[in-house]
C-alpha cells in the first residue's frame, strides 16, 4: 500500500496499520525500517539516487510533512493523513510498553537522551530501556556490539537524516536483535522538553511548517521546496 512522487514511495498505512503490520513481522524475525519523508527529503531525492534509494529501500515511508498529503490529494491519491516522526516514535514507545519490547536509544546530545528517557519512563514506567548512547560515540563497532548485546528490539537513532538512515543501512545485518529501526531526528530533543512541538490546533492543521517558520525565519529557504514540489508533482501528472 504505497504511492509515489517523484519516484519517491510514501506509505499509505496510518499509525495503527504500521503497528498491527510489524507485529506480524516481528513474530517472523523480520527487521523493518521507518523513514520520514516530506517534500524537503524528495526534492533531495531528485538529485542524489543514493538518497532515493535509501528512501525507497524502507519498510515503511512515512508521509511526515503535509506537502506530501497535498501531493495526493492533487493526484487523486489515497493518502488520508499524516504519520509524522515524532508521533510514530511516541507510538512505538507504547507498542514497547505493551509488548515489552526492549528500546535503545542512540544519538543527540547525553542530557538529551537523558532526560528524553526519564521523560519517557514517566509515561510508560513499565517500558523496557535495553540502553542509551548519546551521538558523539565514535566507536561505531563497539556501539554495534553493545546495542546487538543489549537484546533491544526497538532502535531509535537521533543523528539527523539522512546520516541516521545510512547508518540503519550500514549496520543492521550486525543488528539481527533489533526488529524495528526508525531513524527519529530531533526526536530525543521533543521527549526531553529541550524543543517545544507547534501548539495543537497548528499540528491538527497540518501547519507545523508555518510555525517553525514563524519562530524561525531563517527556515525560509528550506519552507521553499514545498512550492516546488508541488509544481513538479503537478506537472508530472499534466504530462501523463
């Protein structure tokens, strides 16, 4: 179930459909991967095929920007809402709890993903912590080392993308423990307080963009490729 812009593969699973499908796919051993993408990720997908690849590779790509939901409502798609980083992550954290499935958190800074944790630990006290490592370990095989002993199912990597998707790729066939990889971003900085999410009524409006700008400004430039890609989502579909 999954459409496609500008080459680029988006899922149209919502929140729940993901979890109901990994639990099928953790029960046969399988790992799965969850990439965000918005406009800004395809644009950068037009010029590097590494990224496309990466991106296309995924189990599941969710559609986190609302220029994508745009996108499939001018093509007569059937992408219905949003699944954003930050809320499939939460998601994931309650699965976990539920099923008590060991989570490692890698990446950020260490009060960060530290106190991102006890935040964390407060609304699930029952989850399964496998460990942590803030973002500045350089030791990469020994990390692998310690995150594959830890005996985690869940891995959320906070390195900003697509360094955090490249190092899923890199390193998940010495993961064979871990089911579900989400490369999360600045997630941890969410959890932990450090960034304030937009108020509410602009994330129930799809208009987070507007407020990171607002508070911003210096987003501009970025804000801009999601009038681009729209032009060429359109014109793609005029020229069919």
């Amino acid at each position: 179930m999954k459409e496609t812009y500008l080459g680029v593969d988006v899922s149209l699973l919502t929140y729940e459909g993901i979890i109901s499908d990994l639990e099928n796919r953790i029960q046969r051993e399988e790992q799965s991967t969850i990439i965000a993408v918005n406009p800004e990720k395809i644009i950068t997908a037009q010029k590097d095929s590494a990224v496309k690849k990466l991106i296309n590779n995924a189990t599941y790509q969710i559609a986190d920007g609302v220029g994508v939901l745009l996108a499939s409502k001018l093509k007569g798609g059937n992408l219905k809402s949003r699944v954003t980083g930050v809320d499939m992550m939460a998601t994931l954290l309650a699965f976990a709890a539920n099923k008590q499935h060991p989570v490692y958190f890698y990446g950020a800074k260490e009060e960060t993903v530290k106190l991102a944790i006890e935040n964390i630990q407060k609304e699930h006290p029952s989850i399964p912590v496998a460990g942590y490592t803030n973002g500045y370990d350089k030791d990469e095989a020994a990390l692998v080392e310690r995150i594959q002993a830890s005996g985690a199912k869940i891995l959320f990597v906070a390195l900003g993308s697509p360094k955090q998707e490249l190092w899923i790729e890199r390193n998940m066939d010495k993961l064979s423990n871990v089911k579900v990889f989400q490369g999360v971003g600045g997630s941890f900085d969410v959890f932990s307080g450090t960034v304030k999410r937009a108020p509410a009524i602009f994330r129930k409006l799809g208009l987070e963009w507007l407020y990171r700008l607002i508070s911003s400004p210096s987003r501009l430039k970025r804000q801009l490729n999601l009038p681009i890609f729209l032009f060429r989502v359109l014109k793609e579909k005029n020229n069919k």
